[in-house]
C-alpha cells in the first residue's frame, strides 16, 4: 500500500529531485491530439464500441496525448487527482516510497490499460507513476468522462469494466504462492498484454527491471534470475537481459495455473484476454 510521504525517486535525475514532492514534473504535448477513431488501440480503451456521434464527443473530451521519458513523472504522490490516463505507446510504473526510504511497486501499466483508477475515491493521488521506458499518455479529465457517461451507456459500461479490471488485476495475485508461479504468473500477463496491443505473445521486451520485477511479485532480485536460469533451463524460455522468448508457454501457463483466478473459482478460462495474473 501507498505512504502518504516519499524520497524522490531514484530513477529521476537531479532537476527532478529538486522539485517539490507535490509536483508533477512537467509532460510534453505530442505533436496533436490524438484520434480515437483511427487508434489501433481503440478496441481495448474506453471507446471500444462506440457509436461515431458517441466518438466524436469522447474524442473532443480527450486533451492531448503526453510524452514521458524514461524516468518521467506522469504524477506524484500527493498529486490532486483531476484525470485519468490511458497508456497509449510505452510502459510505466507506479510505486510508493516508505518511511523507511523503501520503494515498493504497485503496479505496471502497459498499452490500452488507465492509470489513476486508485485515485477517484481519496481524489488525490497515493502513488508515484513513472514511464519506464519512451511512453506517450492521453489525458482524460475526469469530470467530463464522468459527465459524458452519464450520456452514453457504453462508455459508462467501459468505465465500470475498467474499473472491475483494476480491481480483479490487484487480486489475482493474492496468495501463498511460490517464487516460481509468481514469476511464470507475470510472463504469462505480460504475454497477455503483448497480444492485446497487437504483438506477439511470445517476444517479450521487458520495460522493467529485474529489480522491479522482484519488488513487484514481493520477491528477491537474485531470486528472480535464479529463476529464470531455471525456467531457461529446462526449455520454458530463453532469456537475454530484458528480451524473453517464451519457448514453451503451456508449461508456463501450467506453473501459473493455480493463480489464475478463474481457475480458483472452478471456471475453465485459461487465457483470459485481460491477462488475469496481473497484479
């Protein structure tokens, strides 16, 4: 869970570190608002399934789409929240630093998926998210999403599935799982995410770090790569720093099988389109 204090990121540099805890540091607009209409990722975002009147008036709500660089701030702890995001190229994190100057990953984000979900009921933000690698955002005031939902029952229904999926995403991990089926649990979603933003489910370019990837399944970093030497080893995977190729995803899918949370509730869904192990 988030802390309501934090130490500046280590990932962020020194004109970042001098910034105000409160203040998220400065996004660039990209060249032109964005289009849903002609976005590849349309049928995986909020205005899946509308209606071309409906789209129009959901694209004019849409701000602009923001440019992050590796390290960015998107938003900080503490932040006022006003808006909602959604990955449009990239990947980013959101994390918390305790007291004790510890960070601790929440979540990762990829393309099509919102950010800031967390933040509507305490309306202000109690996580850090921060672009992992080159990542572009569009922003979605929240007032007027809401406002327009209320107009349009396929948006309000898109709104409540994503909201449904941050809930059951922040669940499916939860349990006294192994080291192994966390980790086959997270390539599996990874994959899952790949396939979605219309890549291949088996080339994986991981935007985070091992280090990161440990913090997020409550894992050692050691741990991680001991692992994953296993996994190469017996012909599940092959692994070069952040490229992973999945050899064998059924075995995968077999290790992570007891995470799967349809699987828990006695439902035969083995690959659910939402990537079910995301956490």
């Amino acid at each position: 869970m988030p802390w309501p204090g934090k130490k500046d990121n280590p990932a962020g540099n020194d004109a970042k570190s001098a910034q105000s805890a409160g203040a998220a540091t400065p996004i660039k607009a990209g060249p032109a608002r964005p289009r849903c209409g002609t976005c590849i990722l349309r049928p995986h975002c909020l205005p899946a399934g509308l209606a071309p009147e409906a789209l129009r008036k959901f694209e004019n709500i849409v701000q602009h789409s923001a440019n992050l660089a590796p390290g960015e701030h998107l938003f900080r702890v503490g932040d006022k929240f006003h808006s909602l995001y959604a990955v449009r190229t990239g990947c980013l994190k959101t994390c918390a630093v305790d007291p004790n100057g510890r960070e601790h990953v929440i979540n990762f984000h990829f393309v099509g998926e919102l950010i800031g979900i967390d933040a509507i009921f305490p309306e202000q933000h109690f996580s850090d998210a921060i672009a992992l690698v080159e990542s572009s955002v569009c922003h979605l005031p929240y007032r007027a999403i809401s406002q327009l939902a209320r107009e349009i029952p396929e948006l309000q229904l898109q709104i409540l599935r994503g909201l449904s999926r941050h809930v059951f995403s922040m669940t499916s991990i939860s349990g006294d799982f192994t080291a192994e089926e966390r980790l086959a649990a997270f390539l599996v979603m990874v994959g899952a995410r790949h396939r979605l933003a219309g890549g291949a489910s088996t080339e994986l370019q991981l935007a985070m770090s091992r280090q990161d990837i440990a913090n997020y399944l409550r894992l050692a970093t050691e741990t991680v790569s001991r692992i994953l030497a296993r996994f190469q080893k017996s012909g599940l995977l092959r692994a070069n720093r952040r490229q992973i190729t999945l050899l064998n995803p059924e075995g995968l899918y077999a290790i992570a099988e007891c995470m799967n949370p349809y699987s828990r509730c006695g439902i035969n869904r083995h690959r659910p389109e939402s990537g079910t192990t995301h956490r």
